[in-house]
C-alpha cells in the first residue's frame, strides 16, 4: 500500500533537503518542497511528480503562513507523516568579528525559523502522529574555530531537538 500523506521538507533547493526530497518521493510520498526562489521551485517541480514545490522562507512569517494553507489544502485531509526542518545558512568567520547582525541572521534561520516551522506545523502532525526531523551538524557537537557561529546555532537545535522530543512523545510525535 502506497503512503497517501504528505511529508513537508525545508531547504529543499540544494543539498540534503533535495536529496531527502527526491528520495522520500521516490518511496512514493507526497513531498512538500520548501524553497526561496521560483527558479528552484521550477526545477524541483521537473525532477519528480510526487514533489510540490512550496514558497518557503523560514525567517518569514508571512511564508510560514502561507505553506502551512497550502500543504493543508493539497492533503485535503490526508495525513502530513513528517517535517523535516533542513532550511539552514552558514557562515565562517571568527567570533571577535562576526558582525552581530549576522548571528542574528544565522539564528533566526537555523534555530528561530526551525521552530516557527515546527510550531505551525504541529497541530498537522498532532494528527497524524507523525515525526520531526532537524538536521544538524557535528558542529552542533563539536565546535571549531572560524565557524563559532554556526556551531551555536546547530548546538540550539541539538537542544531544541532534546526539548521537543521529551514534550512530543506523549502525543505520539517522535523527534
């Protein structure tokens, strides 16, 4: 039996999150396919049939919003089985001059939007009693110089993914 629902991937464009997309669909899921621009929405659109590309920038509310209606409105009651919170940015530089904007840029994209995703997204996944997936980074683990960073910010999510897992499994949603 083919799955009917849905899985919804962030950071879809490149890396992992294609790769995860176009995996997941190949194993028949409906694989909603966050990106930041048309061009790559385009392409995602052309690689498989099973992926949906959705408009997805997790630093935006406004876009949150808007593929949370959108992924609802294409399951049309069927199941959301995954989030897979892959949206992420990097950047090298050491601490003593990493600009502070820049860190709040790094943290509202890996760790603050990580969650705004997951927060709009539970009650679909309440449902369903479906999983979330953060990706991290050894950096999360291991720091090392030049990338401080990042390092802080994967090391949240490592938290962040202790926090939800302990508060979910009691609704049955595993993290």
């Amino acid at each position: 039996m083919k799955p009917t629902g849905g899985i919804l991937v962030t950071g879809a464009s490149t890396g992992i999150g294609r790769a995860s997309a176009l995996a997941l669909a190949e194993r028949d899921f409906r694989v909603f396919a966050g990106v930041r621009s048309e061009a790559a929405a385009a392409e995602l659109d052309a690689l498989h049939e099973r992926i949906a590309p959705v408009s997805l920038d997790v630093g935006r509310g406004e876009q949150i919003d808007a593929a949370l209606a959108t992924v609802r409105e294409q399951l049309d009651g069927r199941p959301l089985w995954g989030l897979m919170n892959n949206a992420g940015v990097f950047n090298a530089a050491p601490l003593e001059f990493l600009p502070l904007d820049e860190l709040r840029r790094l943290l509202e994209v890996n760790v603050v939007g990580a969650l705004a995703v997951t927060q709009a997204f539970l009650p679909l996944l309440r449902r369903a009693r479906g999983r979330v997936v953060l990706t991290g980074s050894v950096s999360g683990i291991l720091t090392t110089p030049m990338v401080g960073g990042y390092c802080l910010t994967k090391a949240a999510l490592e938290s962040m993914a202790d926090a939800l897992r302990q508060e979910l499994r009691g609704f049955g949603i595993g993290v």
